[in-house]
C-alpha cells in the first residue's frame, strides 16, 4: 500500500518535471520553420525545455527554449543545389523525387556536420527525454535518438502517405489509398495501377539510396557516439524505431484512411488559439467592406517583378469592376489603384482571414494557407505555382471549398470568371463552413494533443505499447506468401504421386496383357 502511494506521488512528480526535448526542423524554408515554431510554443508554453535546430533562428529569447542555428543550410540551397543554371540545362529537376531526395541529404549531412550541432552532439553532458524530428525525404536524423538514447517521434508535415506511413506501420493498400501526389480517385482499372506503380517508384527511392543515407549516417552520427561512450545503432533499426508520428494532417482537408494507433494528426497546431488584432488601416478597410473582401496573396514564393506587366494591369482592371473590396499582398507599390483595391506590402493572413466580411482567398495553395482558410471557414481560389500545391489545390477542389486557376495568359479571365462563379454560388462558402466544423469538433486542440502525446511517449518509455505489429512481419508473412508456397508445394507433391501411381497401374496393366 505504502509502496503503491509512494509510486503515486513519483507520478504526480515527474508530471511537474520539465523535459528536455530536441526538436530537428533543419529544412530552410518559411513554412517549414512555421511548423517548427508551432511546435516549440507549444512545448514551452507546456514548461518544457526546448532545445531547436533550425536555419530561422527568429524567435525572441525565451527562458526555456536553445536555438541552434544552421542558417548555413539556406547558402547550400542557393550556391549549390537550386542553381537556376542547373534547373535551365534540366540537371536538376526538383519534379523529380530521386533529385529532391538527393538535395534532402545534402542538408541532412550539412545539418549533423554543422558545428553548432557538433557541439551537442559531442557533449556528453547534453541529454534529452526525446527528439521530435521532421520527417522529409530522408530518415537520417533519427540518429539523434541513438546517439541520445531516448525516444524517437516523427513530424510529417503532410497528409499521411506511403513513405512516412510504413516507417511505424506498413505501406496503406495501393487500391483504395490514393498517393499524395495522385490526387484522383481510384475508380477505374487503370489509376489503381497507377497507384500501384508511384507505390512501387516509392520503393526504389528508397532503396536506392539508402547506402548513401547509411554512410552519411554512420559518418555523421559515429564519431558522436565514440566520444560519448554509447553505440549507435544501425539506421535501418532505428528509422523504424519511431515512438510516434505527429501529422500535419486532419480528416477535414485530407482522406479517411487507416492510419496506427502512434499516428496523431495535429492539423492547425501552427495557429494560436488567440489571433491577432488587424492593424488600424487594415481593420477599418475590412470592417467597410460591405459586399466583402477578396485577399490575394501568393505567398513569398511568386516575385511581383517577374508577373508581366500585362497581367498585373490586367488585374489590377479586372478588380477594379467588382464590388467587392480587394486586399492584395504584393511587395510592389503599384500607381492608378481602383478605390476598392489595396496593395499590402506586409499581410497579418491569420487576422485577415479571421475577419468576417473575408468572402475569398486567392492562394497558391500552400498546405499551411489552405489549413488556415479551412480553419476560418474562407472559400479558395487555388493558383498552384510548384510541389505539392496542384496536389494540394485539386484535392480542395475535390472537397468542394476550391476552385483551380492555373497561372497562364488567360488568368485575368479565368479568375474573373472563378470569382463570379463563386459570388453566385454559396455552394463553396457552405461547404468551407461545413469543413472547418468538422475541422474544430475535435476531443482537444491540435496544440494540446502534440503536447499530450509528447509527454505520453516520455512518460512511458517510448510508448511500445502504441507500436504497430505490421512493423516486425516481413512483406512475405503479410501476404501469407510462406503459405501459398506451402499449398503449391504439397499440390505438386500430390500430383507428381497421383502421376506415378497412374504410370504403375498402366505398366501393371501392361504387364499383365502381355
Ligand atoms: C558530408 O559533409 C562532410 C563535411 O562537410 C563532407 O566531408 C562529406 O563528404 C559529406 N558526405 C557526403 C556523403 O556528402
Ligand atoms: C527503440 O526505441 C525504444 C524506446 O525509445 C528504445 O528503448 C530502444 O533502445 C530503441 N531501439 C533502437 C535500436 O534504437
Ligand atoms: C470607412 O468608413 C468610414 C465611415 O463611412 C469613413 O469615415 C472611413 O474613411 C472609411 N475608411 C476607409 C479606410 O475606407
């Protein structure tokens, strides 16, 4: 009884315990470090010690919280890899998994031989209760979990799909799961096959790298290991040694599909329970906006120089005739304005969606603007410029909240008429308000389950009891090949004996007759 109480009270105890969490989101990339920051204002504001590595060490000094720079991974993306003359010649084509793959291990090698991560990694003082790290085309960091020995949890910054699905459980069935990159339905013979075949595409990049991820791997993490005294593990055990998965996904934006018991999907963790108040100028635009407003905005990636000038006042015409107010972030000052069209050099999206005269939102379609229309419940006009925004946009459209407009020269009308269609129909309003129900009628926020599950896989030890068993039964068991082979086998046994049987019979036959 004394001994149950005393445990109880340790329980209680380690509750209040601060963990030491190391937290890899080295990808330079804006919404990769927003997704990264997500995850250490949670944990923090959870009383946890946050060690991060990351290329935007942005964030303000905080009591609890290490940043560790690698900002010299953005200098290796556009010296080396990125290099438009390569893309030009069609040397480098980040189309292509197997480049994008490559360019992922450049930075997984530049990140572990970085000096500042050196100086952890070789500290033997340094510990960590777990590693949280991103999961992109590449499963070299888990190495951190070895060479700290504790936990191992992945963040996937997608919808869940093969590549990350069967590193905590199996690859989903090719005939009902659509890929990430195969948006459409799986009706007919041939995009099953289809299917089949990027399953079969994700195999061989896997494979055919994996002695260059192994090397750097060994290489990176070894010399670490040695002067800490422990033993790293080989990589392709502790790549499928993750305690959990943490998803950027959720139901509302992405598929029903079956998904193991250490998958969580967190979808909209990255936006704060309170936004924002708008600007003075910004919220008075909005609040006068009686017949609603349409913000544009392309993200950081579509550079206002290199529109042509024929479509941007094509544009800037075109709004000018609606009735609508229009918000436009572009970086560029732009002369003649229309009354009801306003250029923001500097947009607040979270705020401005978040207001309720905010009628239309025309993106590129990043995963992270997409999640925040459906969080506030604003329809889309999808304009996807590269990776996964066509994938991304045609599934919205499949969800029915999204229209797609591709960037050719025809864009003015045919965003003029995506708009008026959408003015006309409050199909796709209904529709976003119907999502993003189902996107906030959840047991708990996305903030408080990374911070829930994050402390149930240190609290029990890595959480082996959330493990999948399709991670430990090779390809041949699942398929119950071993037992085919075995019916085959005892078939042919029972047919060569039937034969000879039969030979022996004739022959007796034979024999008697003569
Ligand atoms: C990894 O980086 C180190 C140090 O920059 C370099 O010497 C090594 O060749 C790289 N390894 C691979 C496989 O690129
Ligand atoms: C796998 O993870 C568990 C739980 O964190 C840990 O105890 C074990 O040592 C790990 N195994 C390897 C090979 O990393
Ligand atoms: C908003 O409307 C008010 C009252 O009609 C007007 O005084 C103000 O100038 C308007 N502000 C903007 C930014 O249009």
């Amino acid at each position: 009884m004394i001994l149950l109480k005393l445990l109880f009270i340790m329980e209680t105890l380690q509750f209040c315990f601060a963990y030491k969490i190391l937290l890899v989101f080295p990808i330079p990339g804006g919404s990769h470090a927003i997704l990264g920051e997500g995850y250490v204002r949670h944990l923090v504001e959870a009383g946890h010690e946050v060690t991060y590595i990351t290329p935007l060490p942005r964030l303000k000094a905080m009591p609890n919280l290490r940043q560790i720079d690698v900002s010299a991974n953005f200098e290796l993306s556009l010296l080396d890899i990125i290099n438009v003359e390569k893309l030009m010649k069609k040397e480098v084509d980040l189309k292509n998994l197997f480049h994008f793959k490559e360019l992922m291990l450049t930075f997984a090698n530049a990140t572990i031989t970085n000096p500042n991560v050196r100086k952890i990694m070789d500290d033997p003082k340094e510990k960590f209760d777990a590693v949280i790290v991103e999961w992109l085309y590449t499963e070299v960091y888990s190495g951190f979990s070895s060479l700290f020995g504790c936990p191992l949890i992945w963040s996937s910054s997608m919808d869940p799909h093969t590549m990350v699905l069967w590193l905590i459980d199996e690859a989903p069935n090719a005939a009902y799961t659509p890929d990430i990159i195969c948006p459409e339905n799986l009706l007919n013979f041939w995009q099953r096959v289809k299917n089949l075949w990027i399953l079969l595409q994700r195999m061989l990049l896997l494979w055919s790298k994996l002695s260059k991820e192994t090397s750097i791997y060994n290489e990176g993490f070894g010399p670490s290991a040695d002067k800490r005294g422990v033993k790293l593990s080989p990589l392709t055990e502790v790549m499928y040694n993750g305690s959990l998965m943490l998803g950027n996904s959720h139901v509302s934006l992405g598929q029903a599909m079956t998904l193991p018991q250490n998958y969580k999907p967190i979808l909209g963790y990255h936006i704060p329970e309170t936004i924002p108040d708008l600007p003075k100028n910004l919220q008075q635009i909005m609040d006068n906006a009686t017949h609603g407003v349409i913000y544009f905005s392309m993200g950081s990636m579509l550079k206002s120089k290199t529109i042509p000038l024929e479509i941007k006042k094509g544009l800037l015409a075109m709004f000018g005739e609606l009735k609508q107010t229009v918000l436009w972030k572009f970086e560029e000052e732009l002369s003649d304005l229309p009354k009801n069209v306003h250029i923001v050099q500097w947009a607040p999206q979270q705020s401005i969606l978040a207001h309720s005269n905010c009628f239309l939102f025309i993106t590129h379609g990043g995963l992270l603007s997409l999640t925040e229309a459906i969080h506030f419940g604003v329809p889309v006009i999808g304009v996807p410029m590269f990776a996964d925004q066509f994938s991304n946009i045609d599934r919205a459209v499949g969800k029915g909240f999204a229209k797609r407009v591709d960037l050719d020269w025809d864009f003015v009308t045919n965003v003029k008429n995506a708009i008026d269609d959408m003015t006309a129909d409050s199909r796709y309003r209904d529709t976003a308000n119907e999502l993003s129900f189902i996107y906030h009628n959840r047991v708990a926020s996305p903030g408080a389950e990374l911070v829930h599950w994050v402390e149930h896989v240190v609290l029990t030890r890595g959480a082996p009891h959330l493990r999948s068993p399709a991670i430990d039964v090779p390809f041949y068991q699942k398929l119950y090949l071993d037992l085919a082979a075995i019916i085959v086998a005892v078939i042919v046994t029972l047919m060569i004996v039937v034969q000879r049987i039969r030979r022996k019979k004739v022959n007796q036959r034979k024999q008697k007759k003569n």
